[in-house]
C-alpha cells in the first residue's frame, strides 16, 4: 500500500456564529527523504500541482529570513516548501545553502536530479526519458561535478563526456575545475591523466596517444630495472591484474589503451585489447631507452603452471618509436623460457615441457610432468638500440 505523508496545517474559517474558529486540515505532502527520487517528484507534481503552493511560499519566505541567523533552519523550511510545492527554484536554493554547508552528499544528490534524465512516467503513457524540470545550464552542471568530487573524491567520466551531448562545453569545464581551489587532484598522477583524457575528442586521444608527451609520461611511471635482473620460474608465472579486468569496463577513455600505444603489439593491431605488466626501463647512454614489459593471454582463472605469459624487451627512440623487439622469457603449453638480464646483455634458457595428459587450456585439471632444458642463446642490446643474437665463439 503507497504511503502517504499528512501534513496537519491550521487554516481558518467563518463558523455559523461568526466567530473564527480554528480548523485542522490534512495536506498530503511529499516525504522529505524523497525529495531527491525523481519519479517520486514527478508523481507528486503530476497529482498536486500548484494546490499547496501557497503554504509552500510560507515556507520559502521563512528561510530567506534564516539564512544568516541560522542556515540550518533555512535548509529545513526550503526543504518543507519542496515537500509541498517542488519547483527549480527551491532546489536550487537548497543547494546552495547545503554547499555552503559543506554537506556535499545531500547537494550531490539534489543536483544529480536537476543534471540527468529520468525515465519518468506519464499519465496514459510509457515511460518517458526527460529532465525532471528543464536541462541544465552550465553553473547547475558544473556544480553537480563538483559536488561529487567533494562528497566522494571522484569525478565520474561519464558526466565530463556527457557534457557535450546536452551541450555543455567541455573545455569549459575543464578551465573552471583547474582553477577552482576544491579541486586538489595533483597533476602526474593517474587519476588527474585519466580524468584529463575526458576532456579530449577522439582525434586528439589517438594524437595524444602518438605524441613523445604520452610517451614520457608512459615511461616516468616506470621503474628503473636494477642491473641485474632475473625472470626465473617463481617469476616467470607472475602477473598483476589489478588494472585491466576493471578498466575495460570502466566509463571514459582508458588510460591501459592511451598508454599501451608505444608496446608493439598495439603497433601491429591497434584495436586489440593487451593485458600487460611493466616491469622496468633502463636509459641506454646515448638517450635511447629499453623496456621489459610481459602481456597475458591466460585462460581467466588458471593455476599458475598453465598461464600463459610472456616478456618483451623492446628499445625506443626518445619520440617514443620503437626499434627493436624481442620475446626473452615466456611459458605456454609445450615451452617456456626463463632470462637473465645483466646491463645490455640478455642469456636466454629454453625448457620444454610435458604434460599428464593431453593439454588444454580451459582444461585445468592437468599435471605438468617435467621440464627439459634444451639450450641457452645470449642477446646483446647495442648502442643503436638493435637487440642481436650473440655468436658463440669459435673454440
């Protein structure tokens, strides 16, 4: 059974003797806590319209009077007037007064309803897509941003790339949030590129991924590779999903798509999505640079001895172009391979593998039997950033 709020107001009027006699009467209003439920709003408007507007102003005027003595009252008599009479004009004087306040939460949820759509329904009708009262101007728009960075620490994509569409000018956006000392994200970090690729059309992301800035950012992210370094078979299964099962879904340009421009799987097909790690960088002394990264073609959820991963290194111009490319450690189903890295010189060990039975990769109940080392090559990584394969020596 739907619920309604009474409100017991006085009114009076002239009884039979013509003395004023006090006489309650029952308004049905909108329960506060519902102020920010759009199809609650609407069903309300729909069925009271302008009946209590009057007792609704009372309420209004009373908080225009509070607002300095005492802004928390204010925001109770703004939001009892909202109760009876639900116009733009209290929202957006409630939110104001709540910003103020510093209570974010409420105003974020008060100005998602003035900033978005709603599947509203009408008499006789279905469903409707439509602003609760008009579409948002920018300031509405902008604050709605803003209040949610405030209540939760985070700007959803979502919002920046829907701007444009209910035509918001981004780049506004973007200028108004930089300079606006509530907005303390520190620059370089990969919440602000992230958040700043919003702002961006399509043709300026696929420029921006391209560009020696992308590159440089991609790299500083990176650690240093010790001088030696070793992927022997503790590390060689090892990989670090955190950032990939997630982002694919998230909303808004990727930052796993922007900065895996410059690996060379994404230079030989550029629509693929690459599940990789970076594992380090090492400047070469002539300011050329290589990289150690692995990607993972796994099956989802497979025990460690049956993923299958592989590692890279690749060596890069400092505009970010790549010169050389070479596959130093992997394990799949019948090999693997293990490498130890020692300042530009590379020894690669190859192993063969053997299974129980008949190998599948979605099948995980198998056994690996053994590994037979079969042979050892070495690489060099020359100054001109060429990876070649070292001869062995005439005995």
């Amino acid at each position: 059974m739907r619920k309604i709020l009474l409100l017991t107001i006085l009114v009076w009027c002239l009884a039979g003797c013509g003395d004023d006699q006090p006489v309650a009467e029952e308004v049905p209003v909108l329960p506060a806590s519902m102020i920010d439920n759009a199809q609650k709003v609407h069903e309300y408007i729909n069925k009271h319209a302008n009946q209590h507007e009057s007792l609704a102003k009372s309420y209004y005027r009373k908080s225009k009077l509070l607002i300095i003595a005492d802004p928390e009252k204010a925001i109770w008599n703004i939001k009892r007037a909202i109760t009876l009479h639900p116009k733009l004009e209290y929202y957006q004087d409630v939110i104001r007064l709540l910003m103020a306040r510093r209570r974010y939460k409420e105003a974020a949820r008060l100005l998602h309803l003035l900033s978005n759509t709603f599947y509203l329904k009408y008499l006789q009708s279905d469903n409707k897509e439509a602003y609760l009262f008009t579409k948002p101007d920018f300031e509405t728009y902008y604050d709605f941003i803003i209040s949610e960075y405030m209540a939760y620490g985070y700007i959803d994509p979502y919002y920046i790339e829907n701007a444009e569409e209910i035509g918001i000018d981004k780049q506004r956006i973007k200028k108004t949030l930089l300079d606006d000392e509530r907005f303390t994200v520190k620059e370089g970090t990969e919440t602000y590129d992230k958040l700043m690729l919003c702002f961006l059309s399509t043709e300026e992301i696929e420029t921006y991924c391209r560009s020696q800035v992308n590159f440089e950012k991609f790299m500083n992210h990176i650690p240093d590779l010790p001088e030696t370094f070793d992927i022997n078979q503790t590390r060689l299964p090892e990989f670090n999903y955190k950032h990939f099962y997630g982002d694919e879904f998230e909303e808004g340009p990727s930052l796993v798509y922007v900065t895996s421009h410059f690996l060379n799987e994404r230079q030989v097909n550029p629509n693929t999505w690459l599940v990789y790690n970076t594992i380090g960088k090492r400047k070469l002394n002539n300011g050329l640079w290589f990289l150690l990264y692995s990607v993972d073609t796994s099956q989802l959820g497979c025990p460690l001895e049956m993923r299958h991963i592989y590692y890279t290194l690749a060596s890069y111009k400092p505009t970010g172009e790549i010169i050389a490319t070479k596959q130093i450690a992997w394990q799949t189903d019948v090999s693997s391979a293990t490498a130890n890295i020692t300042q530009n010189s590379v020894v690669v060990t190859e192993y063969k593998r053997a299974w129980k039975k008949a190998y599948h990769k979605a099948d995980f109940d198998n056994e690996l039997l053994f590994m037979n080392k079969f042979k050892d090559d070495e690489f060099t990584i020359q100054d001109d950033g060429q990876i070649v394969k070292v001869s062995p020596s005439a005995d």
